[in-house]
C-alpha cells in the first residue's frame, strides 16, 4: 500500500515536474522564492548566461535572459536552436530598438563615405558606459569609411591590431577626437595616443584626449556631460561627421539647436544624405542608421517556447514586474535583471537567435569571415576546452575583437608546444609545470604569466623538498650520491630543485645542461619523462637512463620511465610521495598542492615526512605543512606562453588584455556584454583554458608587483642566460647574457632570495 502511493506520488511529482518551467538562475539565493506556493518554475543553476544556453539546448533547462549582445553570439553559436519569445525594453526608450546608431554631417558634404576623407570626425568615445555600445558597434563607421578591417599595407607584423587600426584612422580623417581606451593596456593606450596626436586634436584645449570644448549653456533636459552630446557640439563647432547615437541627436537639435536642425543631414551606409528637419527629427527611428540595436530578450528551448510565451502572458499580463510578492514576481526579477522601466513585449513570430538578430544586426558568420590580420590560434587539448575556446571566439567576433581567435586541438600538451614552436598555432595557456620544457625545448617565452586566488589553498604552485622524518639528511649538500623521485623531468619540482641548490651552490651553476646536472649530482632517480621526445628532444648528450633507474612499473614489469600514472607508479606528485614512503628515494621534491588528499589516499601520515627548506636547513617539525619561506618555489601556476621575438607577440599580448577585459573578473557580471568568464569553470568543467586558480594575467617581468610572478622569472633566471649565451636566443630583456652575467644574476638572486624572505 505504502509502495503503491508512492509511485503514485513519484508519478504526480514528475507529472507536476513537467509542467514547471526551468530557468536559468546564477544567484541560487533567488531560488526559494522562485520556488514558493503554486510555482510553475524551478531553478537550474548556471554558472553563466552561456551556460544557459548550452542548458537550453540539451533540454536541461528551458528559459533564460540573454542580452542584446548575448543574442548576436547565440546566433554564431547555435544558429538553428532555442527562440526568442519576448524582448525586455526600456520603456522609456520609445521605438522598436535599443539604438541607433548614426553619421551627422553638414549639408554641403559631398561623395558619401569617401568623402570623409580628411575630414574632422568627432566621435562620443570608446568604452562610453552610458549606451554599453560594443567595440563593433562603436567602430562600425570608422570599418565601413575608412576600412579599418583591411590591412594598410601588408606590414602588420609586431603590431597590435590597435595600432594598425589608428594608424588607418589618423591616414584617413583630419584633426578628430576619438576619446577613449584605444588598447585595453593603458601603456599601449598612452603610446598609441602620443604617435597619433591628430586622433585626439579635436578634443578641445589641454585634452588628454577627452573633449574640454566649452559646451556652452545648460539647459533642462540635455546632459552637457554626456559623451554623445559632446560629439555633437564637437561638430556644431567646426567638426564634420560624428557617429553618435539617434536618441542624442535628438535631444541635441530639438531641445538646443533647432534653429540649425536643417543645416545638418544624416550620413547613410549607402553614402547617400537625408537631410534633418523639424519633422524627422522627431521621429524615434532614424530615417538611416549604420547599426539598429535589437533588444536583448528571453530565450526559451524550441520545444516549450509556445507553451511558456502563452503563460507569461498570463502570468505577466502588463509586461511588468507583477510586484505581488509571488513566484510569478520573482521569475520576473530573473528573466529581467533590468531594475527599473522594463517592459517585456512578446514576439509575435518566434524567431532563433539567429534569424531574430539577423534583421536588426546582419553578422557574416564567423566561419566566413575575413580580416586582413591571420587569427591567432589558440592550442587547446580537450573537447571540452575546444568549446570553451570556440565561444570565446564567437564572443570576440560579435563584439568586434581584434585580432580575431581561432581555436585548434591537439592531443596533448606537447603537441601543441611543438606547434606553437613549429608556428602551426599561435599561443596556449599551460600549467607552470611545463614552464622549463617549454623555454628549453620547444623556446618558448611567456606572453603573460596570471595572478592566482591567494584565499585557495591550492592556487600557487608551492615546491618543498621532504625527507623521511627518521633520515639523516639535514642539509642539501648531503643529498650529493643519494637517492630523488621528481614527479616529472623538467617539471616545476625540478626545475625548483636545480635553482636552490644551484643558489646554494651545491651544483655547478656552470652546467646548463640539466639532465646532466641532477642526473650527476644524485646516484639514482626516478624523473619520468627524462628519455622522452617530448621532454628531451635530444637537447642533451647525456646518458638519461640514471635518470629513470628509480621509476617503478606496476607488477614487477620492465623498468619504465613513462610520464603517465598507469604505467610508472612514481609518475606524479603523489608517485613521488610513494617513492619515498617505499624507502625507495631519500628525497623527494613536490609541489603541495592537494598533497594531503593524496597522503590520505595512500595511507600515509604527514608526519611521517619532514621538509628540507630552501635556506638549507630541515623544518622544525615533522609535517608536509610548512611556511612560504621553507618552500623551494612559490610561483603563479600557469602562464600563456609564445614563440620567442615573434612578430604576433606584441599583438597576441594585447589581444589577451582585451579578453581580460571583457571576459576576465574586472568585467563585472552587471557590464559585461557577453556574460562568460575566460577564468572560470565551463558547462560544469573546471580548468578549461585556464586553471580556476586563476584570477587574472600578469605581466612576465621581474618589474611586476605580483610577487609569485616575479618569483616565477626568477626562476627561469639561470636557464636564461643559458639559452642567451649558448644558443643565442634572443629573450626579451635578458638577450646574450653571457656567463659572466650568470655569476652576476645568481648573486642577484641570492640578494633577492634574502630581501624576499
Ligand atoms: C602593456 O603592454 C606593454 C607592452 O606590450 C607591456 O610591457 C606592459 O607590461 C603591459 N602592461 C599591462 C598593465 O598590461
Ligand atoms: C545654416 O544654414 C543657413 C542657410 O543655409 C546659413 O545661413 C547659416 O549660416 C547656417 N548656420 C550654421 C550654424 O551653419
Ligand atoms: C540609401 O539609403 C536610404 C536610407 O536607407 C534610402 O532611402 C535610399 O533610397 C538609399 N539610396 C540608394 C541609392 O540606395
Ligand atoms: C531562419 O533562418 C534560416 C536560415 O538561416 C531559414 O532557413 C529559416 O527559414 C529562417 N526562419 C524564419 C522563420 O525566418
Ligand atoms: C596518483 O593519482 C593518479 C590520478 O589521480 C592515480 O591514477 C594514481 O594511481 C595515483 N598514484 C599513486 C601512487 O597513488
Ligand atoms: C630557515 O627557514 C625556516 C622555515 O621558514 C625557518 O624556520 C628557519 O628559522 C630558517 N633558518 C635560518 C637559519 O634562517
């Protein structure tokens, strides 16, 4: 009887189940009162508005809100899925756009959009935060006049899409004022604003580029200080265009200046004039308009789209927020994150992503598109990363980022280390464990280390060395015909053990061969990896195989020296603590991170080990924990890295400040154009792209204040100058150092060593 009413029970519950309506919620603190009474609604939890989307389309979600811009990369992304059931408007904002945006000449312009050739252009400015115009939208003149997205001339080598694009501008307009970050790297930015004075000419007198025209009067219903207003003074005082939003121009000649409305028309895309007057000035649609905004909207999987649209008509019958403290408010406050004067109108004909944004915002798709730059390829080593990848570029492309992205896998990192080097992709993101192989074997460099989480405990890549609590080792020069297992050769761990004991001069810091190096210095090893192509690539003349004698095959199998976790038992951080706790080496050297997690898997107890500390001396307790200063490194645990000296470096540095920020934490959830986070987890995955330990990027200099970073260089400092001297690589900042300056640079270090800790 009991079992019967509860699949009865089950039974309506997934009936009931059905019926209710998920949507997407990233504030889960919304979810009780979604969920009160009568509700018709459940939460699915995202952990971004392209999360949503991927929800939508599975079918493990059924609603959410996208923005306006959201819904131009939906389009690219998922053309043929989800619809558009409802756009939320402005009501304030009369029209059937969120904007337009339009050209304003004199009368007597002539030849249309060539003839701004030379002409004194007066733009609002980038980044204006009143109209969240996207860089497309605000460059969509300048692209289409002075074909910003065809290459000057085929030099675009060692520089920043930025450049080349204000180098185009300032070529073709007069003295203009184009307000705003040209580069989201403010050194770039001041650079580029003091080689292209006539870009910022117009502004006005003692400008740091920003308009200090005199705006004359103030008067009631006209905001002197907003940007577009300025612009359109900008031309009232002399100038000859300005590309500025309708609703503006509006206000500018109806309020202010009607007396000089008819003395100015509307420049078209087609080159054509319309000349303003008292009567279509009035009107809230332009008679032309290089771009009209669609409005963003609520997007509902293809299979409930009808059904829900018919119920939030009833449930939201004005198109309000019903504000009666029910669930059917709450769904409101999710679906309409705009606080004040929204309006939800519904579609009369429901349209995908795709085909709703084509009428207002014809986008080539991204696969047809050209540019005159190449895109940089993103190396990426996991389905999952490749999506990831890929809606960054969709992203990238819709906002009107540039260079554009592309995105390529590979099967491992290697590979794609190798193609980097063999200039088959351009850049990738890797873990810091890599940082060695990647400078000596694939020369590589850093075109931006990040800045981690310091409240994760397992952000950071923290290197110790540890004993065994009952060993006779106290200090590193006891370690010389002893026994090591590094969790991989050339890995952050060995890497870290080369550069403290070369600081402590316990090996010869003439060697920069270091196979050699650790390979003579310890008996025997276990560094997996050591005979592979991957990691050694035959840079050195050195017999390995010491290198490997310590490695372990499971079950009595073939000595091995493989770099994966089934076929060599001391592969990894945690192989190398059962290498030790199996009385096989007499040091280890690991990084801390999840080190507890594995002694518990292993059965082992902390105290069962105790660290030997960079300023060679043993902890004072027994323990895996111990404080920053006993560490052997504590550094950034990833970096993007790229070819040395490359002619893509300056525009793949600056490309990255750009997805920082607009897709990085600076961009706040509230501004962002398109809601996706480059530094968080992706459909549910972490680390993808980037490690979630990230926070942020970098610069790879010792000038930088984030102190694991400069550590991380510091780090390399000695391989450097290596690579400087013997191969005659050149490395930015540190080219043809010679040995003398390598005596030079550990002193360096060892002074550093002792300020820093
Ligand atoms: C900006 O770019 C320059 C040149 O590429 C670089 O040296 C500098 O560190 C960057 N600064 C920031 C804050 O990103
Ligand atoms: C506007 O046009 C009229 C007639 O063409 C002309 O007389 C007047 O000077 C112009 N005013 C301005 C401010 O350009
Ligand atoms: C140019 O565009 C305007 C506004 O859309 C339109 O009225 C006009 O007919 C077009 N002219 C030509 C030659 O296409
Ligand atoms: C949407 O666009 C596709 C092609 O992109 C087209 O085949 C389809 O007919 C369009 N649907 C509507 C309703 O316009
Ligand atoms: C280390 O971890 C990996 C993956 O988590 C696992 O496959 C392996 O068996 C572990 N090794 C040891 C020695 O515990
Ligand atoms: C060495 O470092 C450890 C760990 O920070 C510290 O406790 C100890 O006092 C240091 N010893 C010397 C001689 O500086």
């Amino acid at each position: 009887m009991a079992l019967r009413s509860f699949i009865l029970l089950s039974l309506l519950a997934s009936v009931f189940a059905q019926d209710r309506y998920r949507v997407c919620v990233s504030s889960t603190s919304q979810c009780q009162a979604l969920e009160l009474g009568d509700s018709r609604a459940i939460c699915t939890p995202v952990e971004s508005r392209v999360d949503c989307a991927l929800q939508l389309v599975r079918g493990t979600a059924d609603v959410g809100f996208f923005t306006d811009e959201e819904l131009l990369v939906l389009g690219q992304t998922q053309p043929t899925n989800n619809l558009v059931i409802a756009t939320v408007r402005d009501f304030t904002k009369p029209g059937s756009v969120s904007f337009q945006s339009v050209a304003v000449v004199r009368n007597d312009h002539t030849n249309g959009l060539e003839g701004l050739r030379g002409k004194k252009y007066c733009h609002p400015g980038l980044g204006e935060a009143a109209l969240r115009w996207s860089p497309r939208v605000e460059k969509e003149l300048e692209t289409r006049a002075a074909n910003t997205d065809r290459c000057p001339e085929a030099d675009y080598k060692f520089k920043t899409a930025e450049e080349m694009e204000v180098e185009t501008l300032s070529q073709f307009f007069g003295d203009s004022c184009r307000p705003g970050a040209w580069s989201a790297n403010a050194t770039v930015d001041a650079d580029l604003k003091r080689r292209y004075p006539s870009l910022c000419a117009l502004c006005g007198p003692n400008s740091s580029c920003d308009y200090t025209i005199d705006m004359g009067i103030t008067i009631a219903g006209i905001n002197n200080n907003n940007a577009h207003i300025k612009a359109l003074e900008c031309l009232r005082s002399g100038g000859d265009v300005t590309y500025v939003a309708w609703q503006h121009v509006r206000e500018f000649f109806t309020i202010r200046n009607n007396d000089i409305v008819s003395n100015f028309s509307l420049l078209c895309p087609n080159g054509t004039l319309v000349g303003l007057n008292s009567v279509n000035i009035t009107d809230t649609n332009a008679p032309c308009a290089f771009v009209s905004q669609h409005w963003g909207g609520i997007v509902a999987n293809s299979a409930r789209a009808n059904a829900l649209q018919t119920e939030l008509r009833t449930w939201w019958p004005a198109g309000s927020n019903p504000a009666d403290n029910t669930w059917r408010s709450t769904l409101y406050s999710i679906l309409v994150p705009q606080s004040s004067n929204a309006q939800v109108i519904m579609e009369d004909t429901l349209l995908t992503p795709a085909n709703f944004t084509q009428l207002s915002r014809p986008l080539t798709s991204i696969d047809s598109a050209t540019s005159c730059v190449p895109p940089r390829v993103w190396c990426v080593v996991s389905a999952q990363e490749l999506a990831k990848c890929n809606w960054v570029r969709a992203a990238a492309y819709s906002l009107g980022i540039k260079p554009s992205i592309s995105c390529v896998q590979r099967s491992d990192i290697f590979q794609c280390l190798r193609d980097v080097r063999e200039k088959n992709v351009d850049f990738i993101a890797t873990s810091s464990n890599y940082g060695y192989l990647a400078r000596q074997h694939f020369s590589l460099t850093p075109v931006k280390l990040v800045q981690n989480l310091h409240s994760d405990p397992n952000s950071f890549s923290r290197v110790i060395a540890l004993v065994r609590a009952n060993s006779d080792i106290t200090r590193f020069e006891n370690l010389r015909g002893r026994k090591a297992c590094f969790p991989e050769f050339g890995g952050i761990s060995y890497m870290s053990f080369v550069r403290t004991a070369q600081v402590l001069g316990v090996l010869n810091d003439k060697e920069c061969d270091y196979a050699r190096a650790v390979g003579e210095f310890f008996s025997t090893t276990c560094a997996p990896g050591a005979q592979d192509a991957s990691h050694a690539l035959g840079a050195s003349n050195y017999d390995v195989s010491n290198l490997c004698s310590l490695c372990k095959a499971p079950n009595g199998a073939n000595s091995t020296c493989s770099w994966d976790y089934t076929s060599n038992l001391y592969f990894g951080n945690n192989g190398s603590l059962s290498c030790l706790a199996n009385n096989d080496a007499d040091i280890i050297f690991v990084e801390t991170t999840n080190i507890n997690s594995y002694l518990t898997a292993q059965n082992l107890q902390a105290s069962q080990f105790r660290a030997l500390c960079s300023n060679n001396t043993l902890a004072l307790q027994n323990g895996v924990n111990v404080d920053d200063n006993c560490l052997l490194s504590y550094v950034v645990d990833s970096e993007v890295l790229t070819r040395r000296q490359d002619e893509a470096y300056s525009s793949i540095s600056a490309l990255l400040d750009t997805l920082e920020k607009y897709f990085g934490y600076t961009a706040s959830s509230g501004t962002q154009h398109v809601n996706l986070e480059i530094f968080s987890s992706f459909d549910g995955t972490r680390d993808l792209l980037f490690k979630n330990t990230a926070v942020g990027f970098s610069e790879p200099t010792t000038a930088t204040t984030n102190q694991p970073a400069k550590n991380y260089i510091e780090l390399f400092s000695h391989l450097q100058a290596c690579t400087g001297a013997g191969n005659n690589i050149p490395v930015p900042g540190l080219a043809n150092r010679s040995f003398y300056s390598i005596v030079t640079l550990i002193v360096s270090a060892l002074v550093t060593r002792f300020i820093v800790y």
